[in-house]
C-alpha cells in the first residue's frame, strides 16, 4: 500500500525506514469512485491525497456552467487543494476523482506537523511548493501567447498521460478550449 510512497520519498529525500514508516503511520487509505467529488468548492481543505491508482483533478466552475481544469495528478503524485490547505480559507476549487482512485489521504494538521517535525517531508513540502510554483507560472506565461495547436503539441510533448487518459471534455477545460475545438485540433495533428 506504501509502495509508490515510498519510492516517491527515496526519488527525493534521504530517508531511513523508521522514518517512513512514522511517516506512513499518518496516512489514511482512502478508496474514492470514479468522479467523486472529495472537496467542494468554498470548503476548508482537511485533506492532501497522494495517488496510488487512478487520477484527481483540480477544477472550477464559472458562472456559465463551464470548467476549467488547473491541474491533474496522476499515480506517485500528490494533489489537492493547496493555498485553501495552507490559509484554511475555502476553496475556489473542487477536488475530484476522475478516475476510481486508491489515494493516501493525510490531515492538515498531521501533514504541517509532520513538515515541522521530519526533515524529510519538510523537504517534500518545499519541493510541492516549488513545482506548484513553476507549473502555475509556466500555464500562465507559457500558455498565454500559445495558440490552441500550439497548446496541443505541448500537451503530447510534456504531460501526454493527459491525452491518452482522460475525456476530450477534461482536456480541453485543461487547455482553455472547447471540445469541437479540441476535436479539430486533433485531426489537424
């Protein structure tokens, strides 16, 4: 059950067997179903999930109906809501399973206690901050003057899970485009 945990933390940090294991004691199995909604926008995040099986996304909804994914995290990643994690203010997203999904769910209070208590997951922390920080700065600069073919092709370039994995309708509220739009783009490639 701790397997891909595990191998996440030795890719990563220094970590002895004691360690991990008090690590893992703090981690709760959790079984979600395909497209389970596991936080509701405007909640409080108690909760950051690392990915065994299966895949969350991170996503919001506007005033007409439309979503807009952020992010996904695929297996050996974690994923939640973060800034709501860290403020304890709401949410302004959701956090949903889109797949069925055996993730590692950790508290807030367990999981700050722990980046205060063992180096090794401080680090951790630090390296979550530091991809959140550059994958939001790249989707903003980056993605802004890329047309949508352009977007595509970075897609099936760096994160190609995304294509092969996930409905047309995902993948295009990732992109910032609409399904007929995506379709096109696809047979264009």
């Amino acid at each position: 059950m701790f397997e891909l945990l595990q191998e996440y933390f030795a890719q990563r940090t220094n970590i002895d067997e004691a360690s991990f294991e008090h690590i893992c004691s703090y981690f709760k199995p959790l079984k979600a179903k395909k497209n389970e909604i596991l936080q509701m926008k405007g909640e409080r995040s108690k909760y950051y999930y690392f990915v065994n099986k299966g895949c969350i996304r991170l996503f919001t909804v506007n005033e007409d109906g439309e979503e807009a994914t952020r992010y996904f995290a695929f297996e050996g990643a974690f994923g939640g809501s973060l800034p709501s994690l860290i403020r304890q203010s709401p949410a302004f997203e959701f956090v949903q399973a889109i797949e069925p999904s055996e993730l590692m769910a950790i508290s807030r209070d367990d999981f700050f206690h722990l980046v205060d208590t063992v180096p090794a997951v401080a680090k951790i922390y630090r390296l979550i901050l530091e991809a959140a920080f550059i994958t939001a700065q790249e989707r903003i600069y980056g993605f802004q003057n890329l047309t949508a073919l352009e977007k595509l092709r970075w897609l099936l370039n760096y994160q190609p899970r995304i294509l092969s994995r996930l409905s047309g309708r995902m993948v295009a509220s990732f992109l910032g485009v609409t399904p007929y739009t995506l379709s096109r783009l696809k047979a264009e490639l």
